[in-house]
C-alpha cells in the first residue's frame, strides 16, 4: 500500500527537525559577534530570555500535572549543568573576540571526546581501538587548526584555547544533564537549566566587571533573538528529533553544525578559512564522527548533542 501524505509527512518533519536546529545552532556564533557586547553578557541574556519565554509554558505545565510534594527530585545535576553551562557561555563567546566563527565552533564541539574519556575513566565503559584512532584524528586536526592560529598571532590561539576549555564544560553538561534529566521533564529542565545558568553568569560577569546595562537598541534585538533562535528552537528541534530518531543518526549529524557555521561565516561575518584549517577541520570532524560512533556502541544511549 503506497503511503499517505500524512505518512510522508511524519517520516520528513523529524529530519525537517534536525536540519533546522543545525542552523539555529549554526547561528550562535554570528549573534555573538553582532551583539556587540562582552562574551559573558550575551550569554547571560540568551539564556534569561530563553527562561521569560518558557515561563508561560512551565506554568501550564504545572497547572495541568503538579509536582509531587512527597517526591522533591535532587537539584544537584541541574544545579551542576547550569554551572557547566554558564561556565561553557563564558568561555566559548569570550573565543570569538579571539578566533574565527569556524575555529570556535568545532573546537567548542568537540566535548564528545571528553565525555567519551569520562567514561573510561570514571564509569569503566571499554573503549575499542576506531575510539583511539578517532581521537587521535581529532587532536591532530585540533592541532593543525590550533597551530595555523598560533603562527598568525598568538593571541588568536588564545580564541582556541578558550573555545576548548569552554568544550571541557560542555562535556561536563552532557554528564549532569544525562542524569538530571531523569527527574525531570524536558520542558521543566530546559527552564530551570536556564535560570540557574543565567544567574551563574550574572556572577561570573560582575566579577569580569562587565556591565549588563548601557548597549544600544541592537545588542538587544541580538540578546533576543539569539535566545529564541539558537536557545530554544535549536534545542526544542533536537528534542523533537531524537523522539523520533534514534540518538546514534541524530548524534553524528549534528556535526554538521561546524561545517554549516564555516560556511554562514563567509558571507555573513567575512571570514574565509585557509587550507590548513580546512584541512584541521575535516580531519577533527572526522576523528569526532569516529569517537561518537564508538562510544555510542559502548553506552547504547548516548547524550545528546548540544554548543
């Protein structure tokens, strides 16, 4: 029996799904720079309009199925992403004064090596040899990246350097958020998640003495945007997908993430990447694609993508 539209429909959208928040996401970078603004800044604003806007929802949510006051989950890992996740904003649009759109993005994605070598060491999960040869494929193209920066200035290494510290706490939000998301639903963690990371950075910016006041009327149409685009559309189209793909097809897709990114940055910010990062880059892609796939047949239910 041939299938209905509404059939074919339903296959599309989750793929629909994934393609659109690989361009959200894809986005992020442009709204850091267009913002005008410190880093830390348009990180705190991204994420606490993402919050007012979910609020609505969070208070339906509530209205329909209250909580259980007999059953108070821990905040522990909420409480742990957030500050991964505040710490991750910090670092990663701090980068991009520093290094390319293209640099930032797939060093900023790279955390999956991270969480593969948690893993290993602190959950015992057996890594086979494709996980040691994609790793060693990515730090080889993170090291012609990185070295191409360095022998331009050194201070546009410093871009990479944070944009892989910033990696270092994303895998650490991958970890928190696997096990907190366990007591929660996804809408209620995404606000909570949200919250908690916005006055993370509110803290880490007082301490930078940025200040949040004072930008002109176009970082705030950015803070804005950026919230509902690259916050909540990106991460609500990822959650859609994977509730109708298997995590193993929408995992190594969005790796596509950095490549879309490199290739909005020509047009949209002027910058063209030389052949040795292009080179860097589809090696460290390739050594990614490697280590997600070998440590998604170790866990059988990896954590989802994010930036």
């Amino acid at each position: 029996m041939k299938p209905s539209f509404s059939d074919r429909l339903t296959a599309i959208l989750p793929y629909a799904a994934l393609a659109v928040s690989i361009l959200a996401l894809s986005l992020s970078a442009m709204f850091v720079r267009w913002a005008n603004a410190p880093g830390p800044v348009t990180g705190f604003y991204r994420l606490l309009f993402s919050a007012l806007m979910l609020t609505p929802f969070i208070i339906r949510q509530h209205r329909q199925n209250p909580p259980a006051h007999n059953n108070r989950p821990s905040l522990f890992f909420p409480a742990l992403a957030a500050l991964a996740t505040a710490l991750d904003f910090a670092f990663w649009n701090t980068s991009l004064a520093y290094t390319t759109a293209a640099n930032a993005t797939l060093i900023g994605n790279s955390a999956p090596l991270w969480v593969a070598l948690a893993g290993l060491l602190f959950f015992g999960e057996r890594l086979k040899r494709d996980f040691w040869a994609g790793l060693g494929l990515a730090m080889t193209g993170a090291i012609l990246i990185m070295g191409s920066d360095f022998l331009v200035h050194p201070r546009i290494g410093l871009g990479d350097l944070m944009a892989l510290a910033a990696s270092f706490f994303y895998a650490i939000y991958y970890l928190a958020t696997e096990r907190g998301r366990r007591s929660f639903s996804a809408l209620t963690y995404a606000w909570m998640m949200s919250i908690l990371a916005a006055i993370f950075l509110f803290f880490i910016n007082l301490l930078l003495g940025n200040p949040l006041l004072g930008y002109p009327a176009q970082s705030w149409v950015i803070f804005i945007i950026a919230a509902f685009v690259s916050q909540i559309l990106g991460y609500m189209f990822i959650t859609y997908a994977l509730g109708h793909l298997p995590a193993s097809v929408v995992a190594p897709t969005m790796i596509g993430q950095p490549l879309m990114t490199t290739l909005l940055a020509i047009p949209l910010l002027g910058e063209i990447p030389s052949l040795l990062q292009i080179i860097g880059g589809i090696i460290a892609l390739t050594g990614i694609f490697i280590v997600n796939q070998a440590h998604n047949r170790v866990t059988k239910n990896p954590p989802e993508l994010q930036i």
